[in-house]
C-alpha cells in the first residue's frame, strides 16, 4: 500500500468498530490477534487506537450515546481526499448517506455511506490521522470482501464512484470479481452470496481479514473466548483462511498468507 499521503481515492485505508463492552473487545482481539491499545480519547467517545507492534491497525469505541443500539461490526474505510464530494457522488450514483461528512477535530472528515445493495462503508479524508500505519503483517489489515446478493447494484456503484478497474475471477464455484486501482493494484473483492455455493444470511456486508501467523491456532483462541466460526479453515493460493463472529457479534477473518495451497485464478477484464 503506498504511503498515505499518496493514498489514491478508493483504496482501504482505516478499519473501526464499537462494542457495547469496549473492554471485553480488548481482551478478545489482544489476544486472538495480538493487538494492544492505546489510551481512550473522551474527547472523542472513548474512541481507541489498537496496534500491532507499535503501529496503528484499527480502532474500537464504545457506541455514541443517545445513538440507537447496532449491532457491532466492523466498517471498512476508503480514502477520499474530498470526501464532501465523494460522498454526494456516492448518493447521486444510489447509495445512502448515513453520516453526513463531519470534520472530526484535526484528525480527519469522515462519512458513512450504505451503497446500493445495502452494505456500509466509511469514506476518510486524512487530517494528522492519515490510516493504516501496518498493511498485510501479522495482526494487521490484509484484504476485504463486499458480501452481496444483489451483485450488480454494486458492480455499477463502486467503478463509478472510484474508477475502479474490474477483473472477474475464473472459477466454476463462485461469482467473485476483483476491484484494482489500476493494473495489478487490486483493492477489494466483492463475491455473490445467497446461492447454494455460499449460503449466507448476514449479507450485504464488508467482510475484513487480518492477517495471524497461523490461522487454526487464531480460530482455536477465539472460539476459546466465545467466539463463533462462520467458515471452516481452508487453503487457498492466498494463504489458509478462515470466518469468525466474535462474542459480540462482529464478524471478522483471518489470514495466514505464509501458508498457501493451489494455483492462482486468473482474472479476466469484465466485459
């Protein structure tokens, strides 16, 4: 990922999510991803900077007060060096906005917005917070998914918000294309969920991976400490991966890319 001040719009830059019981969320990824946490900014909603070695990965936050209760997930950010703009772009081209844009002190502008087949996603404008300090390490942010039933809402939406280049992969088993910010610089993936390949009824969601030295000792820790497994531990070219839900009902993956199986699939320009 390059460095952030040359961050192109569109591409991942900041991951958060709240908790009602922002403590346990500590206890559960400190240990399942070997995070730890910085000190709450009040100021802020107790809002928390987690780190993998000593750089920032992440953030977790109680909910807002006199916001109505949601369930906790955790939300995607893309960069956007006007984020006013992309996000009423965002809403001419069908998505919502959620979060009208909002300077948050010197930090940043951020707004959320639900895109057309329904999933949420942060847009972030660098202020002093200018995102991921650790890509694709171990305990650090490594790949998204866009989960959706209703791909072609979102195959029009997000090439026409950031000018994303489209690839589809080959394969019999699923319908997955391949986001890039230009060639071989592939951002996001977005694959159909709902058929009898992939049942999934959480859908339309952004499904974050970070990445873990070894993948079943991360499920075997977090089902320990009462998370859930969505998906089986399996192999695959990019590394042994695998869905969780932790205790409180985020959903998340992981990623061991050091241990790979399989070719890699080929992508095709989409038509």
């Amino acid at each position: 990922m390059p460095d952030a001040a040359t961050r192109p719009d569109g591409e991942p830059c900041w991951v958060d999510a709240t908790f009602p019981d922002l403590e346990g969320a500590k206890r559960f990824y400190s240990e399942v991803l070997g995070w730890t946490f910085g000190e709450s900014a009040p100021e802020y909603g107790d809002y928390t900077q987690a780190y993998a070695g000593e750089r920032a990965v992440a953030a977790v936050a109680p909910p807002m007060p006199g916001q109505p209760p949601q369930p906790p997930a955790w939300c995607l950010y893309l960069s956007a060096s006007d984020v006013a703009a992309t996000a009423n772009r965002a809403r001419d081209l069908g998505g919502t906005l959620l979060m009208e844009p909002m300077r948050i002190g010197d930090f940043g502008s951020m707004s959320l917005v639900r895109e057309p087949s329904g999933a949420v996603l942060g847009l972030w404008q660098s202020g002093v917070h200018t995102g991921f300090e650790r890509v694709g390490e171990v305990g650090a942010y490594t790949w998204s998914e866009l989960l959706t039933g209703e791909p072609e809402r979102s195959d029009a939406f997000f090439p026409a918000l950031f000018g994303y280049d489209t690839k589809l992969m080959r394969s019999p088993d699923m319908d997955y294309r391949v986001w890039e910010l230009g060639p071989d610089r592939p951002v996001m993936g977005r694959m159909r969920t709902g058929g009898p390949d992939f049942p999934d009824d959480r859908s339309p969601r952004v499904l974050v991976y970070f990445a873990v030295a070894d993948c079943d000792a991360a499920v075997e820790t977090a089902r320990r400490l009462g998370g859930t497994l969505e998906w089986e531990p399996m192999d695959s070219p990019f590394g042994r991966i695998a869905s969780l839900v932790d205790p409180q009902g985020a959903a998340f993956a992981v990623i061991d890319p050091s241990t790979t199986a399989g070719e890699m699939p080929q992508l095709d320009p989409a038509a």
